[in-house]
C-alpha cells in the first residue's frame, strides 16, 4: 500500500499473476477484490482508477467471484409472476422484488452445458465490474448480480419499457429529445472508454418520468487503444446479441474480426437507432439479421423515409442519419455534432412548430 491507501503497481502486478493462475486462496483474493472496490469509491487519478478496474475484471474472471458489494442473495430476491414478462434468446426476463420493496428486473441467463456455464459465469462477472460502476442518468444502473441458484442480473423495473413501445402509447412524447438524452448517456460511456456495441432502439428504455436510458450496457467493451490489449468481451452474457441490421459495415470485414467495438461503431448503430426511432421501422426490414450483412457492406442504406413529421423527422435530421452511416468510419460525425443536431431539433419539436393541425396535414400529404 502507498501513503494514500493505493495498492502499487508492482505489488498490484505481483497479485494479477497469482490471480490468474489462481494461485491466491479464495477468500484472499475476495479480499483484495473488496479492497479495490472500495479504493475506486475514493478519489483516483484516471491512470490508477483504470489500472483498479482492468485487475478487478481480471481477477474476478479468473475466481468466478465480484465484490461483495455487487453480489444479491437469492433469499433478497422474489419473482412476481408464474411466467417471464419477456423472452429472448439467451435469456428469461421476470418482474421482481428486491428486499421486498423495490420493484425490480430479473434477466435470468439460460442455461447451457456445464462447460458453457462455467464461462458464462466467468464474463458475467467480469461485465458486471464494469456495470456496476457507471453513474449517469441516462444509463440504466445496475443493482447486482446472482451467482448460486441462477445467474441473473438485476436492474430497476422499467414500466414503460423501451423508446419504442413508449411511443406507441405516448402521442405527445418528444422522440427527438428521447433521442438526445440517449445520446447524451453514449457520450458518458464514449467519455470513460466504453463503447456500447449494441445501440437499437429496443435498447433505449424510458424511465417513470418519461426519460431515456441506454440498456444492455453490459455489453459494453473497453475502446481499444494502441497497446492496450486489455477489453471486455464485445459478446456479452448480460443481453442478448445485437442485429446484424444496426452494425457498421466494418465490423464485418477481415480486418475487424479480432477487434471489438469501436466509437465510431457506435455512431453508425445511433443512426440506425435514429431512423428506426422517426419512422417507428427496423432498418431494412425486407431482409433478416444475417441476409442484410452483404448490402450493408456494399454500402447499401435505408431508404429515404416519407418523413414522419410527427415525430420531428425532418431533413436536417435525414441528413444527420446519412451522416452516421458513411461508409468510412473515419468520415462519420463526432458524437458532439450529433447532440448538437439533435438538441436544436428536439427544441423545435417542444416549440410546437408541429402544431396538431398542422401534424395531420403534413402527414396526410406524406401518405398521398
């Protein structure tokens, strides 16, 4: 330990080893997880914070374990109801209560062979490290994890579930606005070296009082930086894999096939997220998840929508959109440009620029 109350990097290095070769008792190496965890509550230079959160993830790969502030008892934990609220591909979705009171998500991780098991374990633990410690009110917090008689993960309940159904059911929300506060929770994530890698708009849940968060940050990964080999599995076992119909074209190329997610990655899906927002569509939605990758590397996009004025698509916004999906990545817009986009046009919806009258003669003339 240094005079601060750091643990030094050689004594840190010295831990990793043993760690990683599991060559630390159990119980000791809990300890050391705990007492990293509860260093990175303090206040850390950005260097040291990282060098915590990298050996945490590593450790708790290796042993299966996460601090114990990040663990849920199954005893804390009660399903309230017979059948899953919603089912996807790797996992089973409950409403629940934590401790009896607080009203809560169970994402209840399938089960595979015993082998599958043991490495599904281990990536839970390690995306939950990084979950866990994300603080913004435009991501959906993580409360904790189970481990022993299911492997679950447990977030707030989300009544009006995501952006999309909660437009279908909210005429006079603001989706542009939705729209920047999602991007708003990117740019944090952007801003601490994360990249989401699965942006869609059944991705982006709505908050009691009518706010977005991004969901499925688990999937997150670590930005890959020269020389930095150190990242989060861009596969994820706390959601559900992405759709081919919101990824970049890159990511289908030989030259990204050992890297994971990328920034700019991130905007190519946020443009696909906006369309499918505006025009209440998927993307492409004549081809499945695997037949669409052929046109998305031929540069093939999304038509040109009959603008769903209603919902604040305007041209400005269309060209935002064709923006995010250039084929080179390096051509795309800046998160900050996009915010700044979407900010002024999310005022021009809430001026009442689109008044009722005028909605349904917009629309009308576009359905002509």
């Amino acid at each position: 330990m240094t005079s601060n109350g750091a643990v030094s990097a050689d004594k840190l290095e010295q831990l990793l080893k043993l760690c990683g070769n599991r060559g630390v008792p159990e119980a000791k190496a809990q300890k050391v997880v705990d007492q990293l965890d509860q260093s990175l509550n303090g206040r850390l230079d950005p260097s040291t914070k990282k060098r915590y959160l990298v050996s945490l993830m590593k450790i708790c790969k290796a042993y299966c374990f996460v601090p114990t502030s990040h663990l849920i008892l199954d005893a804390d934990l009660q399903k309230l109801s017979d059948a899953p609220f919603k089912s996807e591909k790797q996992s089973n979705v409950w409403p629940g209560a934590y401790k009896g009171q607080e009203t809560v998500s169970i994402k209840v991780l399938s089960r595979y062979t015993t082998d599958d098991e043991e490495g599904i374990k281990r990536r839970l633990c390690r995306e939950a490290v990084i979950w866990k410690r994300m603080s913004h009110p435009n991501i959906l917090p993580l409360i904790g994890i189970t481990l022993s008689k299911e492997l679950a993960v447990i977030s707030p309940w989300m009544e009006n579930e995501n952006v999309l159904a909660y437009l279908k059911e909210n005429h006079k929300a603001n989706p542009v606005k939705l729209l920047e506060e999602s991007v708003t929770g990117l740019q944090y994530l952007h801003g601490i070296g994360l990249v989401h890698g699965g942006l869609q708009g059944r991705h982006i849940l709505v908050t009691d009082d009518g706010h977005a968060c991004l969901a499925n940050v688990g999937h997150a990964s670590i930005n890959r930086e020269r020389g930095d080999s150190v990242f989060l599995s861009q596969m994820s076992m706390a959601c559900d894999v992405g759709d081919g119909r919101y990824s970049p074209p890159e990511y289908f190329t030989d030259e990204y096939a050992s890297m994971h997610s990328t920034k700019q990655g991130d905007i190519y899906s946020m443009g696909m997220t906006i369309y499918e927002v505006l025009t209440d569509k998927k993307p492409f939605p004549e081809y499945n998840s695997t037949s669409v990758v052929m046109p998305i590397i031929r540069g093939t996009r999304p038509s040109k929508p009959a603008f769903a004025i209603s919902r604040g698509y305007t041209e400005g916004l269309w060209d935002l959109t064709i923006a995010c999906w250039r084929q080179d990545p390096a051509e795309r817009p800046t998160i900050t440009n996009i915010l700044g986009s979407l900010g002024n046009a999310a005022l021009q919806w809430k001026s009442k620029i689109y008044t009722t009258a005028a909605i349904d003669d917009m629309d009308d003339q576009a359905s002509a």
